[in-house]
C-alpha cells in the first residue's frame, strides 16, 4: 500500500513558526525593512546599517503600508458577515496581485477597475491611477520577502514530525508520498537530519553549488530501498527555490533569449556562489524566493513550470492509492480541494477510499473555516465511513505513526 500526507501550515506551528496570524501582522509593519539594491525586502536588523537609507526608503514603505491597510479594510468590509473569516496576508497578496496584473495586462479583469477607481479618489496623494498596479506589484514582492524571512527562523523543536521518520522506516507500506502546501523547510531538514532519503525533485549539488530542479528524480529512485525515502512534493514552491540565469563572460556578446537557459534550483551552497561555469559564466539567481502567496490566483501558477509537474504528481498520486493523510490543513485551497473531493467521490465499491483528518479542532468547527464546496461533504464523508477524525494534533501520542498506520489499514 503506498501512503500519501497532505500537510498545511499547522504542522509547523509546534516547532514554532510563525502563524498566518503573525505573518499578516509582521505585514502591517513595512517600516521593519529595507528595500535592498537586488530588489528584495530584508528586515532591517539584516542589513548593515545605513540611517540615511533608511531616512529615504521611509516615504516607499509608507505607501505600501498605505496601500496595504486600505485593501485590508476593503476586504474586512468583504468578510464582515462572516465571523469566522479573518483577513489574512495571503488575502492582501491576491487584492495586489488582481490589481498589478490588470494593469500590466497580465489577467485582464474588467470588475477590478472600480477598486482601482476607487483607490485612487481615497489616496489621491498615493499615486496615480496608471501607478497604482506598480505600487500593488510591490505590495505583492514585500509580502513574499516578509514571508521569507519570518519562515526562515529556525524550529524550536520537532519531535512532532518523528512519525515521518517512522513511516518511512515501515516496510509494511510501499512508498511514502508527502505533499506539502507550506514553504518552510522544516519537514526537508529534520528528515535529512534523521537519515531518510528525501526525493524532492532536484539533483544532488553541483560544482556551481546549485540543486537543479530535475522532476525525473521522482521516479528514478527504486521503491525497494532498504534505506528509508520520502518522496517530498513541495505543491506550493520553498523560501529556499530560485530561479537562476547564466550571466554572460565579460566581452561576450548577450544571448538572443537568455530566458532560453532560465531554470529553478536550490543555492545549496553559498561558497560557491561566485564559482563560474564551463563556459565561464557565473549562475545568477533572479528576483526573490519561488513560492505561490495569495488566495484564488495560486491556481493561476498550478499551470506554469515546476508547479503543473508538481500538481500533476499529486494528480497522478491521488490516483493510485487508496488512503490519504491530511493534517494541519484548514481546506481553504479551493484547487486542492477540488482535487480531494474528485478523489473522495471517484471511489467505486471495490476502491473504497479514505481519509484520516489529524485535526484537533471538530469537523464543525472545521466546516465554518473550510471552502463551501468541501466544507459540507466533511461531515457526510465521516458518517459514511470514509472519514476518520483523530481530533488531536500531529505527532501526539493520539496520532502518532502506530495509530495512523492502523487507521490505514482498517477498512
């Protein structure tokens, strides 16, 4: 039997990440960071000190700010009859992303240019309405950056994921399959830590320091290892994935399309950030970390690149087994969500599926913060059978890997 988690944000609270609630609130305070000479956000304690750059990014990071709170109250106005729907960092990051994209053409959207009209008469001393998607563009940036680096801090303990290690261990099950919406690195490093062979779809360092994204890896690795493998689907991106580009050798002459030799990776070594390649170009990394933040414009990124091999893996995996394990997941990706419930409710007599929720919250409680279309089918699914509700957190001795492994395998 192969053994597949899905795994949300909860299951890094115990090692004491932060929570979606401290993200947003580190969000409100742009005055923290600096805007750096590459582009990225970086907390100010980061930084070498500099109080005349500060003194001049100041009025920048006041008009994000700005712009940030007002579209933090339009969403409140949005949420206000619902009182278990608080407006969060990832909504901010989509009201930017709507308007940046319209104005750039990137999703034209018709209904987004009353907001816009409307922006532009609240903050007239803002900008312009023709500035406005490029002051959303970088709403959009410093939210990812302020994401970065408060995801970044190391875990204060991680006992909890012990049952990741055990089930790999396990040589009842087949294969190990963890498919991952969080961007830390939390799960990646206690798993290497412990010795357990993580297949995440990038290929071992190379010469220049870099992990190249090589999805192959997924199927390379024999299931019959005696060592322990967790194949690792990071379905959201990482704090620590980039995207790289050769920089031509000096004199040489630019290349026609030099997104032609763009690909993704990991900076796995920093010492050898300035070591050059065989035709002496040094790999550089663009923009910021490659990670999907927001709401319904994720589903956009579900198609580009790394992410539609990513999506289409958890597709594929979904497929052939029978049993899945879901924690720390609040059912708010209305993508995923479609995804379980096709799989829930593609089950023939003789494919009885299941699900085992590690969530220490009641379904109920669960059903008023979970997308609609899913929220009312947990319920149904657990009177029926299909759902078993361990109502504790991950790793407690409730839900610890003998009891879920028992969960997976009772009928």
């Amino acid at each position: 039997m192969e053994v597949c988690f899905l795994l949300g944000s909860g299951v890094s609270r115990p090692a004491s990440l932060p929570s979606v609630d401290d993200i947003t609130a580190q969000v409100l305070a742009p005055e923290e960071f600096l805007h750096c000479s590459d582009g990225v956000y970086r907390r100010v304690s980061a930084v070498p000190q500099s109080p005349e750059l500060v003194r001049m990014q100041m009025p920048d990071l006041e008009r994000i700010e700005r712009l940030i709170r007002w579209l933090k109250g339009h969403a409140e106005i949005r949420y206000a009859a619902d009182t278990h729907r608080m407006v969060n960092y990832e909504d901010l990051a989509y009201l930017a992303a709507q308007i940046h994209d319209d104005a750039f053409d990137e999703y034209e959207n018709p209904a987004i240019r009353p907001l816009v009209c409307c922006a532009v008469n609240s903050l007239p001393d803002l900008c312009s309405a023709g500035d406005l998607g490029e002051l959303a563009g970088e709403v959009v940036n410093f939210i990812a950056d302020v994401v970065t680096d408060m995801l970044s801090k190391p875990a204060l303990q991680t006992d909890h994921l012990n049952l990741f290690r055990d089930a790999a261990s396990d040589t009842r099950f087949r294969e190990l399959k963890v498919f991952t919406l969080n961007h830390d690195c939390l799960l990646d490093r206690y798993l290497r830590d412990s010795d357990v062979t993580v297949v995440d779809g990038f290929d071992q360092e190379n010469n220049l320091g870099i992990r190249t994204w090589n999805p192959a890896l997924f199927d390379c690795l024999s299931t019959h290892s005696t060592d322990p493998v967790v194949r690792l689907f990071k379905l959201h991106g990482s704090i620590n994935w980039r995207r790289f580009r050769p920089r031509e050798a000096q004199n040489e002459a630019p290349l026609g399309n030099p997104w032609r030799e763009e690909y993704v990776g990991i900076r796995s070594n920093p010492e050898l950030e300035s070591v050059k390649d065989a035709q002496g170009r040094k790999h550089e990394e663009l923009d910021r970390a490659l990670f999907l933040a927001g709401t319904f414009n994720k589903m956009f990124s579900y198609l580009n690149h790394t992410f539609l091999e990513l999506h289409y893996r958890f597709h594929r995996a979904l497929g052939e087994t029978t049993r899945l394990v879901v924690s720390g997941y609040g059912f708010g990706d209305k993508g995923i969500n479609n995804r379980i419930t096709d799989w829930m409710c593609s089950a023939s007599s003789s494919d009885a599926r299941k699900m085992i929720l590690i969530e220490p919250r009641s379904l109920d409680d669960l059903q008023q913060i979970a997308r609609g279309a899913i929220g009312g089918k947990l319920i149904s699914w657990r009177d029926s059978g299909s759902l078993s509700h361990l109502k504790c957190r991950i790793g407690t001795t409730d839900a610890d890997w003998k009891v879920i492994s028992n969960e997976l395998k009772s009928e």
